[in-house]
C-alpha cells in the first residue's frame, strides 16, 4: 500500500492518499490539510481516486471536501470500502464526534481521526471516548499503525504501553 499525508501547519490536521499500489486505486481520508502534496502524489503514483473517508465532520477534516469531490466525482463515506485491492473496515468511534468513525485498512493501518493519537485522545464525554478507544480500537491487533487526524503516525500496541 502507498500512504501519502499532508498535515496543515496551524490545526496540525492530517489528510491522507491511500493507494492499493501505483497505477492503481486510491481513497482519501479527510481533506482538512493542504492537498497539494497529496494531488501531486495521484500524479506520481498514477492512481485512480474512487473515495473520499470522512473520520468526522468538524472543519479541520472536511475543510477540502468539495474541491476533492469536484476533481476526481469521488464518493464520500463514513461507510466500508472496497475498492481495486483496498479492503476498509469502518469502526464506530464516537465519543470527540457523535459521527466519529475509524478506518481500518487491510489489516494494516487504522486512521481514528480525532480518536486516538500519540499520546493523547480526543476530547469529548469521558465516557464515550473511552468506549471507543478501549472497547474498539484497542480490541484490534496491535501492531496495526495509528494515522490519527492530527500530528505524528503510531501503533496501537505502543499506545497500549504508553498513552497516559
């Protein structure tokens, strides 16, 4: 699998390119970082975007929706995907978002949005953010990697060992 990431320099926001391989097909996950690098990587890789994966709707991860749908006449979802050789699951997350959802690609890679980062959760009901991060994500392999919706990639295993 080819990821791509783009980070916005002021909301510290992620937006990734997923691509099966090059040439082939590809997803977006949220669109609230600059799209440049991640347009220039479609080019690069020669893919074909079908989908834009939509974490939660709170402007830092929407924000590029329309110029992305625009392009490519991509399909936006909160749902499972399959498209070419990409296979994604999708994790009811709520807790920062009544919306909130986490992608599981593959088997490989999980992107929680505002759900779970290096280090951090995300805000919201105690409660509810909980649920979500002990009950769903951390019931997944933990070798998986982490692409949260703000700064630096993980896995689930080191935020089992590590996360205050």
């Amino acid at each position: 699998m080819i990821v791509e990431r783009s980070m916005h320099e002021s909301w510290l926001s992620n937006a990734f390119l997923l691509a099966d391989e090059p040439g082939g097909t590809a997803v977006f996950v949220d669109s609230g970082a600059p799209l440049e690098p991640l347009l220039a990587a479609v080019e690069r890789e020669r893919v074909t975007p079908t989908h834009l994966l939509v974490t939660h709707g709170h402007a830092d991860h929407v924000a590029g929706n329309d110029e992305l749908v625009d392009r490519y006449r991509l399909e936006v979802t909160t749902g499972a995907v399959e498209t070419g050789d990409l296979k994604i699951e999708v994790h009811a997350t709520p807790g920062h978002s009544d919306d909130g959802v986490s992608f599981v690609a593959g088997g490989e890679l999980c992107f929680t949005g505002d759900t779970l980062f290096k280090d951090a959760v995300g805000g919201g009901p105690a409660a509810e953010v909980q649920r979500s991060v002990m009950d769903v994500l951390m019931k997944l392999p933990h070798e998986i990697r982490v692409l949260p919706g703000h700064t630096d990639e993980t896995t689930l295993g080191r935020e089992w060992e590590e996360n205050p």
